[in-house]
C-alpha cells in the first residue's frame, strides 16, 4: 500500500533505520563489555585454556551479521530491486 502522505512514511522509514542503528549500537557496546568480562574471568582462573574466544568468535559472527544488515545494503540499491522486481511481477 502506498502511503498518501509521503512525509509520514519517510518519517516511519528514518525511525525504522535509527531503531535499527541503535540496536546495532547496543549490541555492539555490550560485546565490547561481556566479553572483556569474560577474558579476565578466563585469564585469572584458567590462563592456560583460552576458552572466552569462543564468546569472541560466535558473537562477533551474529555481530557482524549485524552490522551488515544494517549498514551493509545502499538503501538506493535495494529500492531499484525493488521496483524491478515489482516491474517483472506486473509482466506476469
């Protein structure tokens, strides 16, 4: 459905984008700050066995899945697929 009012929707369109940063922003920060806990709870009980790095390593794939769902796609780019994609569908 197209929206009428052309400021509402670019106006629903930049909250849905901050949300999106936001979130992105938090999850970021609370990587940063649990696994820095997590080193120093590995270093002072078990220096030998490195084992916070899998923390490390699986969150930072989620986080960077993130962050490329965030920032990874030009919002020009997805809205020519868009519309080409609408085109060939009303071909059909």
């Amino acid at each position: 459905m197209i929206d009428a009012n052309p400021e509402a929707e670019l106006r629903r369109r930049a909250e849905r984008r901050v949300r999106a940063k936001i979130g992105f922003r938090n999850n970021a920060v609370m990587y940063l700050f649990v696994n820095f806990g997590l080193a120093v709870l590995n270093l002072m009980t078990t220096p030998h066995y490195l084992w916070f790095l899998w923390s490390v390593f699986g969150w930072g794939i989620g986080l960077v899945a993130h962050g490329l769902s965030v920032y990874g796609t030009n919002e020009a780019d997805r809205e020519r697929a868009v519309q080409a994609e609408m085109e060939r569908m009303r071909r059909r």
